[in-house]
C-alpha cells in the first residue's frame, strides 16, 4: 500500500492553526528549553540546521538578536562542525524537522564535545536527534507529511522567535506588555495566510499560461525577507524539479545578470525596505532591456497583471511570515499543471542512500 503523503497546499493553510497553537501553549512548549538557557551563562547562539531548517534559522535571526542583544549565527551543520569557535559561552540550538540529519546531529556532538549548550530541536517525536542534545524543543506543528515542508518552516521561525522572546522576557531585557506586543504581532501576521493563499492561487491562475512555459527561473529578494527568497527558491525547485536559482538583489548584480534573456523568468520578492526602489529598477532594466518574464510579490499596486499585490504587514520582524507563501503556492499549482506530485520525493530512499539522514531509533 503506498503512503499518504498528505497535500502541501492543504499545509500552506494550516499554518495559520499552527502559529496559533505554539503560542497558546507557549508555557508547555518552551518550559524545559528556556529553563535550560538559564543553567548556563551564555554570549551567543548557533543555531544550525539544513535546507528549510537553515532557512527558518535565518529568518528569525532578526528577532532573536534584537531582543536577546547577544549575537546569533544561523549556521549549516556540516559548516559548523568544522568551524573554530573560540568563545565557550555558546548555546547551540540543532533543527531537523524529519529528526534524521546526520549533519544537524554531527553539530549538536561537536558542540558538546566542545563543552558548548545543546538544544535539540524536531518536528517529529521519537527521532534521532533527540538523543543528541541536553533538552528537547518541539516544533509543534501537528502532522506534516508531504516532502517540501511549508507549515514546518512557519513553525521553526515561530518556534525560535518565540524561544528568544520568553528568554528575554526572563531577563528582563524586555517587559511583559513588549512580549505580548510581539506575539499578537507575530499571530496577526500569521493569520492573514490563508488570504495571501487565495491570492496566490488567483495570480497563478491569471499568469499560468506564461508560467506553465519556464524552464529557468531566478528569484530575487532582500533584506528582512532574504530567507523566504531562499526557501522559496528550494520550495520550487523541489515541487517543479528544474533549474531555480535565487540571489540576494546585491549579489546578483555582481555577475549573475549577463545570463538573463528572453527565455528567462524573474520573480522579484518585494518587500517594503530600503531596496525595494532598487529592486524595481532592476526589474525595468530586463524588461526593457533583456525582455525577460517578469513577476513581482509586492505590496504596492502596480496595474500589472503579472504581479502578485497584496497588502503585507510592513512589520520587520513578522513580514517573513507572509512573503513565502506566494512561493510556497506557486511550486504547488506549478506542479499540478506539470503533472508532478510534489508530495512525494522523487527518491524517497535518497537521504539513506546518501548517509545524509540516519535511520530511526
């Protein structure tokens, strides 16, 4: 009998639920975790994880040190196990959703061999890494099956933002209202998901004749929302299985544009920022220019039926929250139309093979 491997858009959906959820029992969830930082006397924090993992990491790195005003590094494991950390009053948080990374567990054994804090973080109870840190943190997110993890990104971001808000709280680096402040936040962005969903699937729908046609896609972004740009290149990648590439805006002008032509699609994550007029202006360049295919995600009407325009939160912290789910969307309904099921792993045997996750127990 095969096995139900769920459906990612339902997952894109329930992740409004799922933010919900991990702050109404906040208390439970992050008791032991937060009750261990404080048996140490820690200067700065690793968090080290792979794929979507890594990308999580990355998006609530902002938060994390804004409050805590220590240092933190969003790290790849097998990176990590082989960096020279000189400073002993570091905690190391290792995030597998599937529990299995071999890498992400080859961290959290570095990390204690070196005298360093461990926490061990998984979506799925019973796993192996389990047994690799001092305290457990679970990513509550209920059940995802599917292989692009979309609901277990939203939930890892929630999870260490709400990790380092409690831990701050403690210390007294910010007060009770502050706290509070930040989850009702973080909960209305979370809540509008399902709307950005909906039109998502509206624009894709206007746009899927053009689309249904790429073959070389990139993705742009910047800024507080380059994590999304990232995990929204993999989500794609993973869902559609050909060439997507992404860049930080900065860095794609540095080389990467001389391959951009007519044949190419462009999706600019648009975020309100600093860069934002920088981004547009690099979009009418290839317009004009290369005449390349191009799509925004933006806040800003721009009377272009290719563009994506909702109404994001301008929120610093929580915009992450919201700006993947365009790309989370996209790789789902591309893949229909292409007569994929990117629910399941085109190997699913592929990690074992590789050595790259370890089997349970």
């Amino acid at each position: 009998m095969s096995k139900d491997y769920g459906d990612m858009y339902q997952y894109i959906l329930e992740s409004k639920k799922a933010v919900r959820n991990i702050i109404s029992n906040h208390e439970e969830i992050f008791h032991d975790a937060v009750e261990y930082f404080f048996e140490g006397d820690y200067e700065q924090i690793y968090v080290i994880g792979s794929g979507t993992s890594y990308h999580s990491a990355l998006a609530a790195k902002r938060l994390m040190e804004k409050v805590l005003k220590m240092k933190v590094f969003a790290s790849y494991p097998i990176v990590f196990k082989d960096e020279q950390i000189f400073n002993k009053k570091t905690l190391v948080m290792g995030l597998s959703h599937a529990g299995m990374s071999a890498s992400t567990i080859a961290g959290l054994d570095k990390a204690k061999e070196c005298g360093f804090g461990t926490i061990a973080m998984t979506a799925e109870r019973g796993r192996p890494v389990e047994h690799h840190g001092d305290v457990k943190l679970y990513v509550e997110i209920g059940e995802e099956k599917a292989g692009p993890k979309t609901k277990g990104y939203i939930g890892s971001i929630v999870t260490f933002m709400i990790f380092a808000l409690k831990v701050a709280l403690k210390q007294g680096k910010i007060t009770q209202e502050e706290f509070e402040d930040y989850l009702n936040r973080m909960q209305a962005a979370a809540d509008a998901i399902p709307d950005i969903a909906e039109a998502a699937s509206n624009w894709y729908l206007k746009n899927k004749e053009d689309l249904l046609k790429c073959r070389r896609l990139y993705v742009i972004g910047y800024d507080n929302c380059l994590a999304d740009m990232m995990e929204g290149t993999l989500k794609i990648c993973e869902a559609v299985r050909y060439s997507v590439q992404g860049f930080e805006l900065e860095e794609f002008m540095h080389g990467i544009y001389h391959c951009i032509d007519k044949n190419t699609y462009m999706l600019y994550v648009c975020s309100k920022g600093q860069y934002y007029d920088r981004i547009l202006r690099l979009k009418r360049y290839f317009e004009e220019e290369r005449h390349s295919h191009n799509f925004l995600i933006t806040h800003e009407d721009t009377n272009n039926p290719k563009d994506l325009v909702f109404p994001f939160t301008d929120d610093e912290e929580f915009a992450v929250l919201q700006y993947i789910i365009p790309m989370q969307v996209l790789a789902r309904k591309l893949s229909l139309d292409l007569g994929i099921d990117c629910n399941i792993p085109s190997d699913p045997q592929f990690h074992f093979k590789m050595h790259s996750y370890l089997k349970e127990g």
